[in-house]
C-alpha cells in the first residue's frame, strides 16, 4: 500500500492527522468525500481546521497548488461548504 503521503498529494502530516480522526485514510475516502465533505467531518470531530485545509483538500483531488485552488476556486468552494453547512 503506497504511503500516506503519495496517496495525498500536498497535505501535510498535521492535515493527514485530522483526516485520519475524522475517518479519512486514503485517496479513495477524499474521493467520495469530496472536499467540502471531507472539510466538514474534520470540523465535526471538534477540530477547528483553517480554511487552508479545504483549499488543500481540494489541491489533493486536483494536482493544484493550495494556492491556486484558493485564488481560483476558492468562492466557489465557500459557497458550497455554506450550502453544505446548512441544516
């Protein structure tokens, strides 16, 4: 099984650290997470992630920089962890 880090491009060992608690180990689990998804169960565990975990998270799917991610996607993807974060 390919390590961690291979599977999860660009996040590093404290953003694999919430994942794991929040359930998420491998590649796959981020998959059909999705990254919105993903931010929120980090949230649900108690944890208080910035928003550079969602840029990043998105960043792991894609191949894209953090960076990229929030200057490119980073409205579209508050808009939909606000949708997402609604009862």
């Amino acid at each position: 099984m390919p390590h961690r880090q291979d599977t999860l491009p660009g996040l590093g060992p404290k953003s694999r650290a919430m994942l794991a608690a929040a359930g998420l180990h491998h590649r796959t689990d981020l998959e059909r997470a999705g990254a919105v998804k993903a931010f929120l169960l980090v949230q649900a565990t108690g944890q208080r992630p910035s928003l550079n975990l969602l840029w990043a998270l998105e960043g792991a799917l894609t191949g894209l920089d953090w960076r990229t991610v929030a200057r490119e996607h980073g409205t579209s993807l508050l808009l939909a962890l606000e949708t997402a974060s609604k009862p």
